[in-house]
C-alpha cells in the first residue's frame, strides 16, 4: 500500500473512531482535551484533533476541514515544499458534529479567538 494511501486509511479510520453519532465525536473530542474556534476549518476541534494524533508525520503540514471532507496538506520532508494534497471524505458522525459546532451546539468545546487575532480559514 502506497504511503498515501495508508495516510488516507489512517486518517478515516481516526474519524470513524472518534463516535458514531454527533454527540459521541464531541465526547470523544472533549475526552481528548480538544477545544477548537466555529467556522475556522484550520482551528476546529477536528481539525487539531488530526494534527495532534498525526502530528509525528513529517510529510504533513497542515490539517483542515470543510463541511464534508478534510484536506491533508503534504509537504517534501526533505526542503518542507509543497507536495500536494490529500482529501478525506469526513464519516456522518463528523459531518454532522461539523454543523452543531459551528452553529455552537457544542459550547464546551469552543475556545473563542484572541481579541485581534485574524480568522484563519474560515469555512
């Protein structure tokens, strides 16, 4: 199996864990310690989640979420260029719990921006 393939396998298997309805991905997140900004696909619970657990791979440089899939941001390990993108369809659990986040369903999960600080990746 290719590289990029066990990297996309990983990362759904990851997502399928996390619960199988919206209120088990928010436990599971929580449980992890994870809070994330609304409507910020760099800064979402998931988002950090994946670049935590995935952090120790040196060809990603970059985790965010949309409302239906993830991006994977690839970089060369050896000069840290660019190297392309990986998409990850998100299981409907996530999705799901994407939406309530956002619309702050899950308000024990939400860390507020800084004053000032500029919205990364709003989705």
């Amino acid at each position: 199996m290719s590289h990029l393939r066990q990297l996309k396998r990983q990362s759904t298997d990851l997502l399928v864990e996390l619960g199988r309805s919206p209120d088990q991905v928010a436990a599971s997140l929580q449980e992890a310690g994870v809070r994330g900004v609304p409507q910020s696909n760099r800064t979402c619970p998931v988002a950090l989640y994946l670049t935590a657990v995935l952090g120790s791979e040196s060809r990603i440089h970059s985790v965010t979420v949309g409302h239906c899939s993830l991006l994977i941001h690839l970089v060369q390990p050896s000069d840290r260029r660019p190297a392309g993108r990986l998409l990850v369809q998100l299981p409907k659990p996530v999705r799901q719990f994407v939406a309530a986040f956002d619309a702050r369903r899950y308000p024990n999960l939400v860390r507020e921006r800084s004053p000032g600080s500029p919205v990364i990746g709003a989705r």
